[in-house]
C-alpha cells in the first residue's frame, strides 16, 4: 500500500462520553444537576443522537431535523442545525446550553485519541506510508489532531464540509487520494462505518473497519493496518 486513509471519529479519536460532555458544558455555565437528574440527562441526549461522534439515535431522528438529518454533514449549517435539534429534544434547565453542548464537542478536550493510534501512525511514517483523513464533518478538525499530537503524521485532510460531499461519495476519497499522488489500487481506507467508509471500494481502494468503541474497550484495534501495508523496509 502506498497511501492509508482513516476516518476521525470512531476510528482515530472518539469523543468523550454523554455524561462527561453535558457535565462540562453544566460546569462551565456554572449551572448544577443533581446527579441522578445528570445522569438521566446525558442518556436523553445519547439517545437522541444529539453528541456528534457519539451514538447514533436510538431511534427516528427528531421530527424538527428529519430533513436535514441525512445530509449533515454536507456543510457547517447543517451540521450544527441537526445536532442542536436533536439536542432541543431533551428539556436542558437553559435553553443556551444546547449551542454550548455542540460548542464543546468541538474542543480538542473532548477527543481522545486510540491508545494505539499515534503508534501505527508513526509505524506508517517509518514506512514512507502516506496518510490522509476523510471525515464526514460540519468542522475543523485539525486543531484536535494539533493538541493530541498527531498533526505530524498526516498528511491531508479531506472534510466533508469542505467540499459539500459525504461518504460514501467516493469522490470525497479520489480528492484524497489525489492529494497525496495516490493510485486508489493501492490505497486503504480504514474507518468504522461500513455504508459511509465503505464507499472508498467503488475507486478500487482497500477497506479495513474497526469497531467504533470507547477508547478504554479499543487497545489495540488499528494495529493490523500496520501488517496490511507491509513489512517495514529493511535499513542495511
């Protein structure tokens, strides 16, 4: 293989957990829940599939963004205005706190990367492995990469947002793979979502899925990349 392509959320960082990013958000707008009410709360929100990068909602999304649900993450506005309706489902005590609820999860603080992520990235780059990753987004993403340390090890970013694209579009991955002078044959795409990842396969790419856990639960899950791109080159 000559490029790797990843996905962000549940393939290289996840997002913190429901109780975690409501608790924050609580805390900084200096607002208080008793605990079983938090508790009860954060599920609400999970349920609802109102945390980006979190679990996808239980159900129907929300009547308020049924519309716009499926193409979220084709721009900015969309993006926001489908997470926060999913949010305004779930009574908050401040009607403020559903736009400081999407503010947060925006913040490098609420990612954290794999254990095993900047590993086999370093293993990609020892192996002279380009990198890109292709996300289906409604933001910047760099600065998480930046804080975490990861920044080094890539070398595009293709955002969904960007180009008003998603997966599993495939030319969201041929900008990538153009990006880095990659021939798709010989370019794996690693992500956690068969329909939207998958979609690297109509170029002719490789695809590798992971299972979308939380950091704790995934150790080791992205280090078979490093066997599917080879063996490391031997330093006489």
């Amino acid at each position: 293989m000559a490029a790797v392509l990843f996905d962000f959320s549940g393939t290289l960082f996840r997002v913190e957990s429901a109780e975690s990013w409501l608790r924050a958000v609580l805390t900084a707008a200096g607002t208080t829940l008793p605990e079983p009410e938090l508790i009860r709360t954060a599920g609400a929100l999970e349920a609802a599939g109102a945390l980006p990068g979190g679990a996808s909602p239980s159900g129907p999304p929300p009547e308020e963004v049924a519309g716009v649900w499926a193409e979220r993450d084709r721009t900015a506005e969309m993006h926001r205005a489908a997470f926060t309706g999913a949010s305004r489902s779930v009574d908050l005590p401040d009607p403020a706190l559903h736009d400081a609820l999407y503010d947060r999860h925006m913040e490098p603080a609420a990612w954290h990367p794999y254990p095993d992520a900047i590993g086999v990235l370093d293993g990609l780059r020892g192996r002279g492995v380009a990198v890109g990753v292709v996300s289906n987004i409604g933001w910047d993403l760099r600065p998480v990469f930046r804080h975490h340390g990861l920044d080094p090890y890539i070398d595009t970013y293709v955002m969904s947002y960007v180009y008003g694209i998603q997966k599993p579009d495939p030319r969201l991955f041929a900008t990538a793979c153009d990006a880095l002078g990659a021939d798709p044959r010989e370019t794996l795409m690693v992500g956690d979502d068969r329909r939207a990842d998958g979609g690297a396969a109509a170029l002719g790419c490789a695809v590798h899925f992971v299972d979308h856990l939380p950091v704790a639960e995934r150790p080791c899950g992205l280090l078979p990349v490093l066997d599917m791109v080879g063996r490391p080159p031997v330093v006489p």
